[in-house]
C-alpha cells in the first residue's frame, strides 16, 4: 500500500489526502472551539452530533493520509465522505454558527477583535 505513494499518481493522491486531513482536523477544532447552543441557534444539528461527524472523518482522514486505507481502491469511499463532511462544515455550519456568537476574541468597544 504505502508503496504505490510514490508512484506518479500515488504521490498526487496521498498530498491530496493530506490536504484533505487537514481540512477535516481544522473543522473538528473549530466545532470544539464553538459553544453548544450556538449549533441549534443557527438552525444545525447539534455540537454532539457534529463532533462525532466530524471525528470519524478526522480518523478516516488521518487513516488516508498515513496510507493505511488505499486511497484508490475500496477505502476510498470513507475518504470521499469524511472529505465531504469536512466541506460542509466548513461552507455551510462555521458561517452560520460564528454569525450567531461562536467566535473567540476580546471584545473591545466597537465589536469583537
């Protein structure tokens, strides 16, 4: 398995697992970080829910990007999907839930900084 990474489109595939792991760990922090009614406030699922999403595609992730699962082959559905819940997490629930008053930060005088 970790042998076909270093063909030519093994290469391409692992950094675009990589990139993928990435983007699932940073929204599974970000949920993390978010406050747990923020989550129905903003019309989603719950926190819980989210976190559970959210880890299983972190550890699919991670599996890809370690090259434990074959990232051509029959693994590569889980890989599809945790990429999946990873975007969506990121396009459609951080936005809504940051707007409600998810987000971090002092808050000065003229708003947050």
């Amino acid at each position: 398995m970790l042998w076909t990474v270093y063909s030519g489109f093994g290469l391409v595939f692992w950094g675009i697992a990589i990139l993928a792991f990435l983007l699932e760990a940073a929204a599974f922090i970000d949920a993390i970080r978010r406050p747990a009614e923020a989550f129905p406030a903003a019309g989603k699922q719950t926190k819980k829910l989210w976190l559970l999403i959210l880890g299983f595609a972190s550890v699919f992730g991670a599996a890809g990007a370690a090259g434990v699962l074959n990232i051509i082959g029959s693994g590569s559905i889980f890989l599809i999907a945790a990429f999946i819940a990873g975007v969506i997490y990121t396009a459609d629930v951080k936005p809504a839930v940051k707007a409600i008053g998810g987000g971090r930060g002092s808050s000065g005088p003229y708003g947050p900084w």
